[in-house]
C-alpha cells in the first residue's frame, strides 16, 4: 500500500509540484486583490469625505459672501448719498432761488449718476468679494485639511492675522474706489446729457440709449479681442503697482522704523513669514482681477444689473389709469415720452431699489447668478488644492 503510494507520487511529482504552486499563486493573488480592493475602497471612502468636506466647507463660504455683500448695502449707500447728495439741491429748489437752472442742472447731472454708479459699485463688490473669499477659503481649507493630518499648528499659511490683514483691503474699493467711480461716473454722464434740455421727451430707448453710452466711456476695453481682454475697471479694486511690484500702501511701511511695527522678539520672527504669505495673497488676487475670466464676470453682472435697473426705470413709463381710462392697456411703456424733468427724481430714486434693505431681490439675483457660482467654484477649486500647499520660505 504504502509502496504503491510512494510510487504514485513519485510518477506526478511534476503534478503536485505544479498543483502546490498554483494553489499557492492563487492565494497570495487573492489575498492581494482582496487588499488592493480594501485600498481601494478606503480610497474611494477618503476622496468621497474630502469632497464632501470641500463642499461643505465651499458652500459655506458662499452664504458668508452673500451675507457680507448684503451687509455692506447700507455702506455703499450712505457713501453715494454723501458723495452724490440731492438732497441739499432739492431743499434749495423750494426756496425759489434765483440760479433755479443751474440747481437744476446739478440735480441733473446727479440724478442719472447716482444709480449709474451704484450698480458699478454693488456689482464690483459682489466679483471681488467672490475672489478674495474664495481664494482665502482656498487656503484655509488646506490649513485645516493638514490639521486634520497631524500638521502643526506653526504651519498655518492663513492665520487669523493674515485674514484679518487680507480681507482689509477690500477697504481700498469701498473708500478710494468708489470715489474714483463715483467721479468716474459724473464725468460720463456730464458729456452725454449736459447739453440735454429739462423739456427735452424722452422715451425708455432714449433713457437707454444714454445709460449705454455712460458704460462705453467708463468700461474701456485693452483689447480688441473682448473675451481675452480686460476692462478699465480693474484699477478701482486695489492700489496700483509701483515697477517693482509693491503697492502704494506697502511703499508706506518704509517711512516706518521695525520698532514702530513690532512690540518685541517674538513678533519680530513671524512679520517675515506673515509679510510673505499677505503679499503672495495680493499678488495672487491681484491676478486674478487681471484676468479675462473676472472681467467677463464682472461684464455679465453689469449687463443684468442695468437690465433690471431699466426694468424698474420703465414702470415709470407706464401710463396712469386716470390718464387713459380706455385703452391703457394697449400703450406700451416705449411709446410713453417723459420730459427730463420729470425724470430726474425716477432715476434719482433707482439707488434704493438697487442698494434698499433686505429683501432685495436685485441683489439677490446678481449673487445666485450662475456665471458668479461658477467662477466662484474655479477660483476655490484652484487654491483649495494641496499642490498649493508649499511651505511659505
């Protein structure tokens, strides 16, 4: 018996041999696909959180850039009636002075630049909030993603400082900024209606039509080719470059000794790497303004924003029931005619609709517009990814 077995296995002993590997190939394949397959799996589970983290993370600070936009209404507001007041003019007109046509040329002039300048400076806002907070949500993102990892909190590239440094700047486009439309703004509209007469009619297409032209002359294009250029508009949201590529704000701190802008030792060796990173934040927003991208953004909420403003300008030109009691129904707004006159105190009044408390479904429309979602979207995207995650030098 045992002769025979040990025969047996003598003759396929090739056989068991091959067997024996085969067995064994096939459990160390299986247990390896069962491990690449966990990998896999933990993978896919660690890719899924990670975006379910950036979303969240993303979509959170959309609803805190619309919050802001809608909290810095009142801001703009208060700034174009200082700087663009009516009411003083109006107030004078009751009293029956004796220069009552220059009042009223003033009045003018103020009238149509009011709303003209309060959708280029809510809809220059609502784009740059979009890229500095999207830009910084990149970056905190990251931060708290390699806190998530184990990284320390030293190697922190968006600190609560550098933030607090960064979302400052958007003080330059409320303050000089809007001046610099505002004025902008009046010059236009001064040569396109100063010659206009106060009894001049005027339909919805005239009224048009001069808006029109107020954009042409304050939206000046470098380039022929519209899509790959970039508008005039770009220098009103941040201070202009020197040839060495700093900024007339920075230029400043050289009048200032190091005493003077540190307490001690400790803040002495982080002003270097704080410096850095606030300076690359600049530059990198800067960029971003600079690009055809932005402009093509900020062109398309312009576009909507005059659109709903002559929208709401053209309910003006309804005619009254009491007026036409028969056939008012039939008349269209473009067949009405308004002397300018009576014009002015309509377009004087268009900066509460577009600048008014909540709700304000005009600015609410410019925020959920989707070509602002998805530049919005871009911009996050490129800074929340961990090639950016380079230590600052």
């Amino acid at each position: 018996m045992f002769t025979y077995l040990k025969d047996f296995f003598r003759r396929h002993r090739r056989k068991f041999v091959f067997v024996g590997v085969l067995s064994a190939a096939s459990v160390f394949l299986w247990k390896y696909g069962q491990q690449r397959l966990k990998e896999w799996q933990e993978r896919e589970a660690a890719e899924c959180l990670a975006f379910a983290r950036r979303q969240h993370h993303f979509d959170s600070n959309q609803r805190t850039c619309n919050m802001t936009v809608l909290s810095m209404l009142p801001t703009i507001r208060q700034t174009l009636h200082k700087m663009l007041d009516s009411d003083d003019l109006t107030q004078q007109l009751k009293n029956r002075p004796a220069n009552k046509l220059e009042i009223w040329e003033q009045l003018k002039i103020i009238s149509f630049s009011r709303p003209v300048a309060a959708v280029y400076s809510l809809c220059m806002v609502i784009v740059f909030l979009r890229v500095q907070l999207n830009v910084l949500g990149g970056y905190m993102y990251l931060d708290s993603f390699h806190g998530n990892n184990g990284t320390t909190a030293s190697q922190s590239q968006a600190t609560p400082e550098i933030q607090k440094q960064y979302l400052a700047t958007i003080q330059y486009l409320m303050g000089k900024g809007i001046q610099d439309i505002v004025a902008a703004t009046q010059q236009a509209v001064e040569q396109c209606i100063a010659k206009m007469s106060l009894k001049e009619n005027l339909q919805l297409q005239d009224v048009e039509c001069i808006v029109g032209k107020i954009r042409r002359k304050l939206e000046i294009w470098d380039t022929d080719d519209f899509g790959n250029g970039t508008t005039s508009l770009t220098k009103y949201f941040l201070p202009p470059e020197d040839e060495h590529g700093l900024t007339d704000n920075e230029l400043k701190l050289d009048d200032v000794t190091l005493d003077d802008q540190i307490e001690n030792i400790e803040d002495a060796c982080c002003l270097p790497q704080n410096e850095s990173m606030l300076h690359r934040l600049s530059q990198e927003t800067r960029d971003m303004i600079e690009s055809a991208d932005f402009c093509l953004v900020l062109n398309a909420c312009l576009d909507i924003a005059f659109t709903r403003l002559m929208d709401n300008i053209a309910c003006s030109f309804k005619p009254k029931p009491e007026q036409k009691p028969f056939d008012v129904l039939s008349i269209s707004p473009c067949d009405t005619n308004l002397p300018l006159a009576k014009l002015i105190p309509i377009m004087n009044g268009q900066i509460h609709f577009i600048c008014g408390d909540s709700p304000n479904h005009f600015v609410q429309e410019l925020l959920l517009m989707e070509c602002v979602k998805d530049f919005a979207a871009n911009v996050y995207e490129a800074f929340s990814q961990s090639k950016q995650s380079t230590a600052i030098p």
